[in-house]
C-alpha cells in the first residue's frame, strides 16, 4: 500500500505470509471438557502454548454447532491461555457461520468436508504460494529438497512448501523449522521441527544434535521440556507410528 504523489504516506503496509498458527480440531461439541484439557497443555508447556494463535475446526462433529456453541467454545480456548483467530476453511454453512460470527476462514486450515458437490475439497497443499514473512529466511531449492545453509535463529522460521528441507547450520531456542516433507537438520536442533505440515505421516525429522522444544509430524506433536537422556544431545531419527511419535538414536 503506497501513497500516491502528493498525499500523505500510506499509513500500513499489508503483506500476506507463512505464520505460524496451531489448530483445535474438535471431536464433540463440550466447552468444558474442552477448557480442561487445553488448559493442561497450557500449563505443560507455557513457553509453546500461553497466547498460541489457533484455528478452531469443527469438520469432525457430527453437525455444525450452533452460534452460541461455538462462541462458548471460543471462550473456552481463550479461557485456557490461547487465542482464536478464526475457523477452518469447510462448507457453506462453516463459511455463513463465521460470517455471523465475525470470523475469518483459514484457508492454510482445510476442514475435512467435502464441497457441495460431492468432490473433496482441495488440498492445503494445492493453495496459492505466498510470500513468507520477513523473519522467514531465505533458502534454495537443490535436488527436489529445499536448502538452508545459515545458522536459524530464535524466531525465524524457514518453510519448505511440498518437498524435504535440508538444513546444515544449527536450529536455535525459539526458531522453527517446516517442510509439507521431511525435515534434515545437519547441526543442533533447539528449535521446533514440523515435518508432514500438510498431513503426509511418511515424513520424518532427522538431526544430528537432538535438543528440541518440540517436534511434529502430520500434528502429532510432543513438546521436551526435558530432553530424555538417551537422546540428548544424540543424532536421531523421528517418524509417525500410528498415532504415536517415536524416536531413535542413528548410529554415527
């Protein structure tokens, strides 16, 4: 947004980017039962959880919750430390609803409906490309994987859309690093590692210094508050086994 010749300076800028936003799939429309158990994440994990932005989907109830059950339900996140911003792109009816509401659909967050029509909706991964934020570092794409050779710091992200990342520099305290396929991390891994972003579970992550606050694939996470002594510090390999993380030390 650029002031024209001879007005005063526009007053913002506004850039579209890669954020990093968690989501609330809900699997029965309770408040309470939902305030709890996020509310004991929250405390596990203050430093990952307390003000998260997240997305609330509603794809997996049985039918389409009421106005007032979706703002006690948005109440109930904000009760437990989070913060709403918005609902998950779905049908219709999802969208008439956050209309109502006030709300915007995430579109980066595809409900699990189908279109009206019958035909499954498009895939997250199929999205227009936008442009990364600022704090997001530059990479280049080699060999089908993206590349990242420089040191990630404490709250740069670097995101790899629809293929592996490689990075060969140290991943710090509060940094994230993303990839749609598996992550490679050839340094220390302080950070947050998130691979399968868009729901593949074959992916994995791999480091050669394991010391993670979090890592995840497809959205099965697990948070290290404590990093378990066999692994500490160890190359690693992580992968999806059902709906279970697991880890195992690579032999060097």
């Amino acid at each position: 947004m650029n002031a024209r010749p001879g007005t005063a300076e526009a007053v913002c800028d506004l850039r579209f980017g890669q954020v990093g936003i968690a989501c609330v799939r809900l699997r029965r429309d309770d408040a309470a039962a939902l305030h709890e158990e996020l509310d004991k994440r929250v405390r596990s994990a203050p430093q990952l959880f307390q003000r998260a932005a997240v997305v609330l989907d509603l794809s997996h109830l049985p039918a389409l919750p009421d106005d007032g059950a979706v703002d006690a339900l948005l109440e109930a996140i904000r009760a437990a430390g989070m913060l709403p911003v918005g609902l998950a792109y779905g049908t219709a009816e999802t969208e008439a609803l956050a209309k109502r509401m006030g709300l915007p659909l995430i579109a980066k967050f595809r409900a699990a409906y189908e279109r009206d029509n019958g035909e499954p909706a498009v895939p997250a991964a199929a999205a227009p490309a936008r442009a990364r934020p600022a704090a997001a570092a530059e990479a280049d794409a080699v060999h089908g994987a993206q590349q990242h050779a420089q040191p990630v710091r404490s709250g740069q992200q670097v995101y790899a859309r629809g293929r592996d990342l490689v990075v060969t520099a140290p991943v710090a305290n509060g940094a994230e690093v993303i990839a749609d396929g598996s992550v490679h991390v050839y340094g220390a891994l302080r950070g947050r590692a998130l691979a399968g972003a868009q729901g593949e579970t074959r992916a994995r992550i791999y480091c050669t210094e394991f010391r993670a606050e979090l890592v995840s694939i497809a959205g099965q996470y697990r948070v290290f508050e404590q990093i378990p002594a066999e692994f500490d510090g160890q190359p690693v390999q992580i992968w999806l086994d059902g709906d279970k993380l697991r880890i195992a030390r690579l032999e060097r």
